[in-house]
C-alpha cells in the first residue's frame, strides 16, 4: 500500500493498492488499525467488488475505473449526515462536471445510490456509490468509469464512461481529488448543513416529475409501485404519488427500474 500525493481537504491519508478485493475490506482494516476520519484507499482493480444488491460483481479493465473507498468517522450514529448517500453522489455528480466540463448538466442523480449520463432522451451508468455504516463509522465506496471504451454485451448499450461520454479524459486520480473536494463541501464545511441541500439533489434527481416504476423494499423486490416521481425527504426517502392517487408515499429502500443497467459499486 502506497500513498498517494493527493490534496485530502480532510487532512488525512489517500493509499492507494493496484489489486484489492475490495477498497471496502480495505477501508475496514483502515478503520480498525485507527486511520482518521477522511481517509480514503483507492485501487487499480477489484476482484470481488459488488454493489448494493449482493452478488452483482463489479467487471472492469484494469486501472480504466475510479474505484475508492472514503471512511468516515462519527461520534455517534446520529450525527451522520441525512441522505449521505444521496449527498455523496451529488459531490461525485458535481465533480465529473469539472473533471469533464463538456458533460455539465448531462450528469444526473439516479436514486438512490447511481450516477448517469443523461442526454438525447437515454441514460447510461457512469457510477455507483455504496455506503456502510457500522455505529458512528461509515464506509463509502465509489465506483466511476473513467478510461472504459467497452463493456459487456450485457450493459453496451446501458453503461458508459467519461471518456466515451466526453471523447477523452483526464487522469482517474485527478477525478478523484475533485471528488474528495467536492465530499468534503457537501458535507464537512460551514455550509454543510444549509437548507438548500436537499432541494440541489432535486434539480439532478432523474426522472423527477416523471412517470416511473419502482420496486419497492429489499433488493430484487416483486412489490412494484407506478407514479410520479415528486423528490426527496429530509432524510432522503424518494416520494412518489402513485398513480390514481393524490398523497405522496415515502420510500426508503428499493428501486426505480428502467432501461439502466444493475451492475455494481
């Protein structure tokens, strides 16, 4: 394990390994040997990375994808931010903007814990995130497509990356600071805590006001709901107004389906 010379606005290390099982297993081991809050360990490949549903594996070309885990401490479970996830991928959204400008206002928040390129009426998967807490500490793991120029047949057609997206691409470490930066202004600084984070989420939510299907509940869920997507709660819950009905129902596990592929963080 190396360390990168990367700027950490959290003040704390960035490793970096070029074969891992995953940066989750690392950033645990991370956490119980005493690394601050802040720390993030990044890797070239993941040979057993997965997503929010368990068993989807994570298949990339070697050191073409972003992939990294960010730990964060808490004192107590309560104070962990609301709607973490969602505002992780705000700062990851926001970040491959500035990484790939030629992509501002494409990048768009897929509930609850995807990043898509949206434009010409399609949607490809540029990322995931997948975030673990345990108490007071979190584990937040990020996957980006960064160099990848193909992919399965299986996900052609439903996934993307920056540089197929943008035409070229920056170095993945350099997309990586920008996200730890933008993190850590989503999250750590002063402003943290406006009111108006939940309503930034919004304006790059997908498919807000529109019609979707969701599957609502634990992971491969049979329970489908149609309706309007109307937003986010306060503490991240999707609403949606089933069709045929006038009140918002609140969701806080599940997932919308559509022409989007389910491969993994």
């Amino acid at each position: 394990m190396q360390a990168l010379d990367i700027k950490n606005p959290f003040n704390a290390p960035v490793y970096y390994e070029s074969t891992v099982g995953s940066t989750m297993e690392v950033s645990r081991l991370l956490a119980d040997r005493g690394e601050p809050h802040g720390t993030v360990i990044a890797a070239g490949f993941q040979e057993a990375g997965r997503g929010r549903i368990r068993g989807r594996l994570w298949e990339v070309e070697k050191e073409s994808s972003l992939l990294f885990t960010i730990l964060l401490r808490y004192p107590r479970a309560e104070e962990i931010r609301p709607a973490l996830t969602l505002r992780t991928g705000l700062a990851a959204a926001l970040a491959i903007e500035d990484f790939a400008p030629v992509l501002v206002d494409k990048v768009m928040i897929k509930w609850p814990n995807d990043i898509l390129l949206a434009a010409a009426g399609t949607a490809k998967k540029l990322s995931g995130i997948l975030a673990e807490a345990n108490g007071g500490t979190v584990h937040i793991g990020i996957g980006v497509n960064v160099l990848q120029r193909e992919f399965p047949d299986s996900l052609r057609e439903r996934a993307t990356s920056v540089c197929l997206a943008a035409g070229e691409a920056g170095r993945p470490f350099a997309l990586l600071e920008m996200i730890i930066a933008r993190l850590y202004g989503e999250i750590e600084n002063a402003d943290a805590c406006r009111a108006d984070w939940k309503s930034r989420i919004e304006a790059k939510l997908y498919k807000k006001g529109e019609k979707v299907s969701f599957a609502a509940g634990a992971a491969d869920s049979p329970y489908m709901v149609s309706g309007t997507l109307v937003g986010i709660g306060e503490c991240g819950e999707l609403i949606i107004v089933p069709n045929g009905e006038t009140a918002e129902r609140y969701f806080t596990a599940g997932e919308l389906i559509f022409n989007v592929p389910r491969f993994p963080e």
